[in-house]
C-alpha cells in the first residue's frame, strides 16, 4: 500500500513538472491566455455596472450555485478526459477558471435579473445556451483554450438549459422559504 501511494505521488509531482514547463513555454502571455484573462475580468466589471443593487445578493446566490457546479462538473470532466485545457491561466490548475468563475455564472446571473419570468427565463435560457454550446465553445476549441476529447457540443446545450432551470428552482423556493426579519424581534433575547 505504502510503495502505491509513494508511486502515485511521484507521478503526480512529475505530471505537475511537466505542466508547469508546458505552461512557461507554450501558454504564459500568449495571445490565448491574455483572452483568458480577458474572459475571467470583462464579465464581473459587466456585471459589477449592470446589477440590481436591491437584489445583488439574491442574483450572487445564482452565480454561486452556477460557479459550484460547472467548477465540480469540468472538474469530473477533465479527469474523465472529456476534454483538456491546452492553455491554462495558472500551470497548477488545469481546468477553466474563465469559464467556470466568471463567462457562465456571469450569464446566468444577467438572465435571471433581466429575465424575472419563468417564460422569458427560459427563452433566454435556450438562446444563451445556443450561443454558449454551438458558436462559443467552436471557437474557445479552435483557439485552443480547450479540446474536446470525448465530449459533444450538443451534451453542454443539455447542460446549460438543465442547470439553468434547476438553480432558478433552487433559488425561487429559497425566497420563498425566506422569513421575514422582524423589528419586534430581537435575537438578543
């Protein structure tokens, strides 16, 4: 058991050497991961002028959800070699911090403060999700930001609309389990 977990590990370190030098040569301060860059900034500042100041906590529940899951599930993905990220905004992470952190939850969270009913929603819902699974991810493949492996662009169009209706769920039946604070009430006894 002992001479497996020490193999593992040294695979693991040379694995992690080797993707350190492949990102200092090949992605570091390439015109891909400046678009990296771009893709995990331009999002929040969008966001941070546009959101419901009234709501915001409510519309970054939305996001938080979203960033949960996409980030657990490229995870699952990645290991599953599903797809890989030949470009890498940091050498130790090799997944989509762009796209998992910042592009989806960012949209999800634009939907659902502009889109307050559950028919508009989902209209929006479906031509995001069109725009993000057959032109956005071609093009982030062909720039070589990510290579799909064993994955259809068709599986992340289930994906976004599945997800997105689900988080709204959550968070609707959320508000509506809210109590409201009361000033007759003290939590100091």
């Amino acid at each position: 058991m002992g001479e497996n977990i020490l193999r593992e590990r040294e695979l693991i370190t040379e694995l992690v050497r080797i993707n350190i030098e492949r990102f200092f040569n090949f992605a570091f301060l390439s015109s891909q991961w400046w678009l990296l860059l771009a893709f995990l900034i331009v999002p929040w500042l969008i966001w941070a002028k546009v959101v419901d100041k009234r709501r915001k906590l409510e519309i970054l529940v939305v996001g938080l959800f979203i960033a949960i899951i996409t980030k657990l599930l490229d995870l699952v993905g990645y290991n599953l070699n599903f797809w890989d990220y030949p470009i890498e905004l940091i050498p130790l992470v090799p997944e989509a911090f762009a796209f998992d952190l910042s592009m989806i939850p960012v949209a999800y969270m634009l939907l659902y403060q502009y889109l307050r009913t559950w028919k508009s929603y989902c209209i929006g819902l479906v031509c995001m999700s069109v725009v993000y699974a057959f032109i956005g991810e071609p093009f982030c493949n062909w720039i070589m930001v990510v290579a799909y492996i064993k994955w259809r662009y068709i599986y992340s169009f289930v994906y976004y609309i599945i997800v997105g209706i689900t988080v709204r769920a959550i968070v609707e039946n959320l508000k509506g389990k809210t109590i409201p604070y009361s000033t007759t009430h003290s939590c100091r006894g």
